[in-house]
C-alpha cells in the first residue's frame, strides 16, 4: 500500500467516480467486463471468528441486506493454501464477485489472478495484489492517518516537546505509511523529533530492542509502536529498562493493550490508535454493489481510524 492517494471513507462516497489504474470499476471498459448483478459474494478473510473480524463480517453483511446482495464468507486462517482453496471453491461455485483478506502480496496476487482468469470481480481488504494483478478496488485502514493520529496524541501527552522513537516490524502491511504518517506528525511540532527506530519482528525483540535503545537514549520519551505485540515488547523493554514513565503507543489493539491503556496511570501503553473494522467491512461491500451494478467503482479507500484512552 502506498500513502497516496489517500481516501477517508467520508470522501469515497462523495468522489467514487474515480477508477483503478488497471481497469477497476464495472462500466464496459473494465478488466472484468460487465459484472453479474446476481449471485453470491464470496468472502474470505484470515480469521472471520475473532472480535475484528466478526465487526468486518458485520459490515458487509449490513452493506449486503441494503443492497439485496448474499454472502458466502469462510476464513483461511492466515494460510495460503487454505485461502487458495477457498478462491477455487468460489470460482466453480461461480461467484458474483469475490473479496479477499490476504496474509501478503505473493498470495494476494494468486487469487487475484486465479479470479480475472474466471472473469470474477476481485476485491481486497488489507494486502492489495501487486501490480499488474487486476483489482476492482483495494479497501483498508488509514495507516498514514494512524502515524498522525499517534504523533499527535503524543505531542499533546508531552506537551509538545520530547525526544521519540518508533518500533516498527520492516515489510509489515502498512508500516511504510504508519511510519511516514508519525513522522509528518512529529515534525510539525518544532520541540519534538523522532531520533530512533527499532525494527523488530516479534514482542521479543521489541523488548531487547527497546531496552537496548532506552539504555543508549535515556531521553526518549515516547514511542509509537507499529503493532500490539510491538506494543507488549516495548513495555517489557521500558519496565527491565527502569523507564516506566515512557510513553507508548500501540497501532491496533490485542486484550492485553487494552488491558494497559484501561490501566495508563499504572502502564506505559498510553492510547491505541485503531481501525474502524464494521466500517471497513461496509466500505469494502458498497464498493462491490457499485461494481455489480456497473457503476464505477474507487479504486482506492481509506477507512478513518480512532483514539482510544482510557477515558475513551
């Protein structure tokens, strides 16, 4: 995913005439042709039974029923394979259209080939197939606005001046824009500057990494950490490093995050900067109905994010 364009879901809906550089949209001049108004829509997401994807599942569903469409919605797991089979059923089920949440951009690009081959509409939520894989629209959070949205709230935690650091995991989706999004933050505000960046792939090595840099930096003040396990990593960091008063905050939420920003006078995790899942899950559906009703479809969507506090 790329930080431009960059789409709130509130200007999709007003600007939706605007259409994929590979031939996404329905109308006749489309990769896909005319699309099916008929029929099913497979789903197919990496865990459709956990809290975030049950919201995900409820927004196309709410999307669905005001469109009179159906869904057929399975989860793979995280595994290619299991989602490759699950691209095959639909396509000798012969979808209407298919929308996929793919576990990277290898597997994303298969069912997104494996769909214009059997001339079925693909859609993605979250890892987009990479060009010139055919897509008719790629829905996701705002992962620049998230850097923003962090850098922000950590300006106005340390009163507009501080010291930063950033823990990210290197090729995660969307750590590119989160890490642009915190960095446009952070420069605008002339007393703070970000001067680390710790690159982790797991919570253990966001501990050893953050520990290691408060040593190095004790003037860090704050980090913003590009996932919840990054997130737990670097409070394990903070507290064997005796930096109990950083402050931290997490992209998205795992029960234990929760559990610290609930707890913020006592934890280091401060806030979580989250996505809107339900209404990425109806973002992702209107799109669909547009493009099987041969209207234009975006070929890019950014769903806001939000704050939430413990007083949130």
């Amino acid at each position: 995913m790329t930080s431009s364009p960059r789409f709130t879901l509130s200007l999709v809906m007003g600007f939706t005439t605007l259409l994929s550089a590979c031939g996404g949209g329905g109308g006749e001049g489309s990769v896909f042709g005319r699309s099916r108004a008929t029929g099913t829509v497979s789903v197919i997401l990496q865990a459709g039974e956990t809290p975030m994807g049950r919201e995900i599942v409820a927004g196309l569903q709410e999307s669905a029923t005001e469109h009179a469409l159906k869904l057929a919605v399975t989860t793979s797991g995280g595994d290619p394979a299991r989602e490759q089979a699950a691209v095959a059923k639909a396509i000798a089920d012969k979808a209407a259209a298919l929308v996929v949440e793919s576990i990277d951009s290898v597997t994303a690009g298969a069912s997104a080939a494996a769909a214009a081959k059997a001339g079925i509409p693909y859609f993605a939520i979250g890892v987009p197939a990479p060009r010139p894989a055919p897509m008719a629209a790629h829905v996701d959070v705002d992962h620049y606005a998230a850097g923003r949205v962090a850098a922000e709230y950590l300006a106005g935690y340390l009163g507009g001046k501080g010291i930063l650091a950033l823990v990210r995991a290197p090729g995660a989706h969307g750590t590119r824009d989160l890490e642009q999004g915190f960095r446009d933050g952070v420069a605008a505000h002339k007393g703070m500057s970000v001067i680390a960046v710790v690159d982790a792939a797991d919570q253990p090595g966001a501990a050893a990494g953050t520990m290691q840099l408060l040593r190095a930096q004790r003037g860090v003040k704050g980090v913003f950490a590009a996932g919840p396990a990054l997130a737990q990593g670097a409070t394990e960091g903070a507290i064997t490093g005796r930096r109990a008063d950083l402050a931290i905050v997490s992209f998205e939420m795992s029960d234990l995050v929760r559990a610290a920003v609930a707890n913020a006078q006592e934890a280091p995790i401060k806030a979580s900067v989250i996505g809107r899942p339900r209404e990425l899950g109806k973002a992702m559906m209107d799109e669909v109905a547009l493009q099987l009703a041969d209207e234009p479809v975006a070929a890019e969507v950014r769903v806001p994010v939000r704050l939430i506090t413990a007083d949130s």
